[in-house]
C-alpha cells in the first residue's frame, strides 16, 4: 500500500461501511503537544530504541535509553571519561533509566562497548519488573 494511499483514507475516510463512520480520524495538525519534562543528553548517541517500563514500582512507565558514546570507536584514554562524562570509566556507552513522572535519572549504568539493542519485554529474575537486556557492539562488556 502506498503512503499516499494511507495518508488519504486517514485524512479523509470515504463514507462506505468499511471506513471508520464516526470521523475519528485527526490530522496530526489538530494536537497540541505539552511538555511534562524534559531531560538533556550529554555527548551521546542512540541506535537503540527507547523503551519503557515502570521500573520504580510508581505505576507509571519509565524511559529506558541505550547509547553510545563514540568513545569505544576513537581508542580514548580512560582519563577522557572523567573529562567528558564525570566517571572513571569505561564510557563508551550504557543504559539510563529516567522517571516517567519526573523525568529524574533513576539509574545509569556505564558499558565498554555501545549499546545497539536494548530488549525490556522479559522479567527475567521474576520480580514483577521487565527486566532490560542489552546488547551491541562486540558483544557489550561491563
């Protein structure tokens, strides 16, 4: 199906039985976007899809994020970490965790490789939380 196609029955649904009768159909011009809370991202990279899950037991969904930092591929001094990210090392990638509410870092945790794909659909030590499992490059070390 073409994406012209698509556009058009959801801009403008026909009037037979098999459309959605009732009009519910929006354009994405008729939202409005409010900020809750914003959260900024010092000199990383992501190829990794953001995830949610409620991992503070708040009953809201947080936002896990997966990156990279460049760092693993320029063969960095360990001392760049400290300078660049404020940490000993490694630092070449990691997942965070950030509240859904608030938007507060809930956890970070640093990698020696970056992070490619981060899965969040388990609950792998069957403690009612989804547990994230990550990988990436060269297999993600601690």
């Amino acid at each position: 199906m073409n994406t012209t196609y698509m556009l058009n029955k959801l801009m403008h649904p026909s009037s037979d039985s098999s459309s959605n009768s009732d009009n519910s159909y929006k354009p994405c011009t008729d939202y409005e976007v409010e900020e809750l809370w914003h959260y900024t991202l010092p000199k990383i990279k992501s190829e990794t899809p953001v995830r949610s899950v409620d991992v503070n037991g708040d009953g809201i969904e947080d936002v896990i994020i997966g990156y990279g930092t460049g760092a693993d591929q320029a063969d960095l001094p360990l001392y760049t970490c400290e300078m660049y990210f404020g940490q000993s090392g490694p630092c070449a990638g990691g997942v965070l965790a950030l509240d859904g509410k608030t938007g507060a870092l809930l956890w970070q945790e640093w990698l020696k490789r970056s992070v490619l794909k981060l899965d969040c659909s388990y609950d792998v030590t069957q403690d009612d939380v989804n547990d994230c499992l990550v990988s990436g490059e060269s297999g993600v070390g601690t």
